[in-house]
C-alpha cells in the first residue's frame, strides 16, 4: 500500500511508506488485519474496561 507524497505543510513530521519500512502488504491484507484487531480490542474493552489498557500504557492505579 503506498501512499502519495504529501506536502510537508500536510504533514508536519517526518513519516514514510509501509514499502519503504520493509513491509510489503495490500489495502485488502491490512485492512483485515486492522479490523481484527480492533475487533479483538473492542471485545477486551467489553469484558474488562480499560483497565487493561491503562495497565499496558504504565498508568494502572
């Protein structure tokens, strides 16, 4: 999936391409690896608030 070259005015930091990274995939790949991801982020939240989360980002009380 690449994406056009954008003016720097766009975008104010530095950013580049999936392929540039090393990482070959299609729009239809990523975005089902997106969705179910989100999915299983979505479902984790349902059951356990954002403990989990809270606890991942260091911020746990």
């Amino acid at each position: 999936m690449a994406m056009r070259r954008v003016e720097e005015s766009v975008v104010n930091q530095g950013w580049i391409t999936l392929q540039e990274a090393g990482i070959n995939l299609d729009r239809n790949t990523l975005a089902a690896m997106l969705i179910r991801e989100l999915r299983a982020a979505l479902e984790l939240f349902e059951q356990e608030g954002l403990a989990p989360y809270l606890f991942a980002l260091g911020k746990a009380g």
